[in-house]
C-alpha cells in the first residue's frame, strides 16, 4: 500500500511546522489515497496556518483547455482564503504572495514529462523561496509512467522555455520530489528545500500498479494511458496534426484528414522499431482544437507491453513519416506557444532544432537515438544523486 507525501506529512510532520504560516501550491488533483483535498487536511491538521492557495496552469481546477489560457487571481469558494494563479500575466510568483507564509508546500501532480508546465511552475516557486528566505516542502507523489525508463534528447540552451527550463530528457524517470532536489542542488537553485516522500511506491511501478484513484492533473490528461503515451505524442502540439484534443481520447488518438493508414505504419516501421504498442488504425471527428467537426483519419495507440513502449521513438517515428509522405499537407504550428513569440513551437517541444532537421531528412530513427545516448548517460549519473526510492 502507498502513502502519499501528503498523507506522510499528516501523519508525521515536520518539527515546528505548525508553528509557521503556510501557502499551498496545489490544484484538484492534489489529494490522498481517499480524495480529500490537500487544503482540507492541512486546515484540520494545523488549523489557522494555511493562509492562501497558489494554483499552476489550467487553474484550480483544471477546468482551462490549452496553453495561454490565464487563470485569474480569486479566493478559494472553500476557505475563503486567497487563491493566486501561477498562470496568470506572470508565471513566476511575486514577493506579496510570498509575504503570506513561512513555508510554501507543493502538492502537484506531475506526469513524467519534460513538456508539462507544473515542473517549471516548481522551478519559478524554488527561485522565489530562495531570493526570499522561505522553505519549501514538497510532498512527493508517483510518477505515473514509472521511475526506470528515461528516454529522449536533452534540452539545448536555445529551445530553453517555460516547457523546457532546464536539461531533461523528455522522458525524465524522477518523481516531482526528486526533480525539486535535482533543479535545487545540479541546477544550482539553492532553495531551503525538504521532500516528503511517499512510502510503499517502487520504481518500476505505473500509475496502474499504486491502487491509487486518478485525478485529471488537467484537462486533457484524463486516464494513466495518456500520461504512458503523452511523452511522445505531446509533439503533435507542434504541427497541424490533431492530437486528439476535442475527443474523449486526448494524446491515445490522432490524426488528420489526410492520413493514409497502411502508408504511414510502412514509414514508420522502417525507420523504428516499435515494441509494446499496437497502432489501431481509426477515424474521428474532434469537437475542438485542430480540425474540428471534420473526419479524422488516424491511430488510437494501444500499449500493449508498458516495459518495452518507447514512447518518444514511436511518436518521432509517426512524425517523420507523415513529413515525408505528405510534404504540402503537413506544417508546423506557428508562434505563439507558451508565450514564445518567435521560435518554432516544435523546437521548443523536441529540444532541438537538430532533431526537427534530422526528422526532416529522413534520418533513421533508431540512430538518431544513438546521438543522444551519451548525454542520457549523463544525465542519469545526474538522476542517480537525487533518487529516493530503490
């Protein structure tokens, strides 16, 4: 059985924490094992400490779509108290916020990819509570697509953005605790930081395997299945392609009204291999976002063997493919995105512009892997001094 951050901190706090004022970081993903909200345990554990909520994208929640959707400053309908949203005209909280507390605690939920703005809301809460002598306390929560595989090229400085900050593979293997320690101390952040972690979770574990109930993170993250494909088809945000926003299965399915079937699993299958997935071929018809109203002609991803699913290869395999098939009917998403105004969105998703030049060449995939094997083994020394659980 699984303890959450949240639950071990009711259980066992902190010497003196009940002592200091507290804000949360939070939205409504953010409870125990039995759905009771984070705010409501830590009002009932130290009564009259919690003094205002701050909440990441897609509000409090999760209720807004797409990305450069702001959430208002509000007070929480609840407690009354104040509730800040770090996805407003500032991403980055204020020293008014910071004033509020003594103690900031963070209670997110992440999904175990690069490209998801919550770690990089982190990130921003790390570097005030260090410019303005606060502590942090983070409750660790699983990573839902397991803590063994890391998969993907790491972030070149110049594709650096507020879905990339720092140099991560895309698919990074820590849990939300453990990346607090790894932008605290390797990226030099130097906050006075403490996780809480979980107890009873295991590495190799996914979503699945905890017996913990799913609470949308945001709004289309609805299922464990999408968080197990989303670190590859996340790059679908970069293009027209749909990425099956506007249908029930966000990120399993996409497509777009050009597809041809049996072509594009041909290119793809001879530039990858593609273990522990079956692409079921499909048509849809999105109610929002890309082509909407308008028959789709695409995949729904079926992991099969979450073990062997790579699931950046697969989807770097499909893009390429539908490059090379379908020169004048692909493109890519033009500015902005996540308030980038002049770079390519999909340099800012991939990392690197080279990997988009390599795609757009032809490059097999499965070497272009290679490339990048020596900065992953890199990274993993990196990952190897911050890990908490074995």
């Amino acid at each position: 059985m699984i303890s959450l951050g949240i639950e071990q901190l009711i259980l066992s706090p902190p010497q003196g924490l009940s002592e200091n004022r507290l804000g949360l970081l939070c939205n409504q993903a953010s409870t125990d094992s039995r759905l009771i909200h984070s705010r409501d345990l830590l009002i009932n554990s130290f009564p009259g400490r919690l003094t205002c909520l701050l909440s990441p994208q897609h509000g409090f929640f999760s209720e807004k779509q797409d990305n450069m959707i702001e959430s208002d400053h509000t007070r929480d309908s609840v407690t009354g108290l104040p509730l800040y949203s770090l996805y407003s005209k500032e991403r980055r909280p204020s020293k008014k916020m910071f004033d509020l507390f003594d103690v900031l605690v963070i209670d997110l939920f992440d999904v175990g990819t690069r490209v998801y703005t919550f770690l990089y809301t982190m990130a921003y809460c790390l570097e005030a509570a260090a410019k303005f002598s606060k502590k942090v306390l983070v409750l660790d929560r699983p990573n839902p697509v397991g803590g063994e595989q890391v998969e993907g090229n790491l972030i070149e400085q110049d594709c650096f953005s507020f879905v990339g900050l720092y140099p991560l593979p895309m698919r990074h293997g820590l849990t939300f605790g453990e990346l607090a320690l790894l932008l605290n101390s390797h990226f030099s952040i130097g906050a006075d930081v403490e996780i809480i972690p979980m107890q009873g979770w295991q590495r190799q574990m996914l979503y699945h395997d905890t017996g913990l109930p799913w609470v949308f993170p945001s709004p289309n993250m609805p299922s464990p299945t999408a968080a197990l494909v989303y670190p590859g088809q996340v790059i679908w945000e970069g293009t027209n392609i749909s990425e099956g926003r506007g249908t029930c299965l966000p990120f399993e399915m996409f497509g777009a009204p050009f597809f041809e079937h049996d072509k594009i699993l041909r290119q793809a299958e001879s530039s990858a291999d593609l273990p522990g997935c079956f692409l079921r071929p499909l048509l849809f018809e999105p109610l929002s976002s890309k082509w909407a109203g308008q028959a789709c002609k695409g995949f729904q991803i079926h992991v099969t063997d979450p073990a062997a699913f790579r699931p950046y290869r697969t989807s770097l395999a499909l893009l390429q493919a539908v490059m090379l098939l379908y020169p004048e009917a692909f493109a890519y998403k033009k500015p902005p995105y996540e308030y980038e105004y002049e770079r390519l969105p999909m340099d800012l998703i991939l990392g690197n512009r080279q990997v988009r030049r390599a795609l757009e060449q032809g490059q097999n995939i499965m070497d272009l892997e290679k490339s990048w094997q020596a900065d992953l083994d890199a990274f993993e020394k990196l990952r190897q001094d911050v890990i908490l659980y074995n």
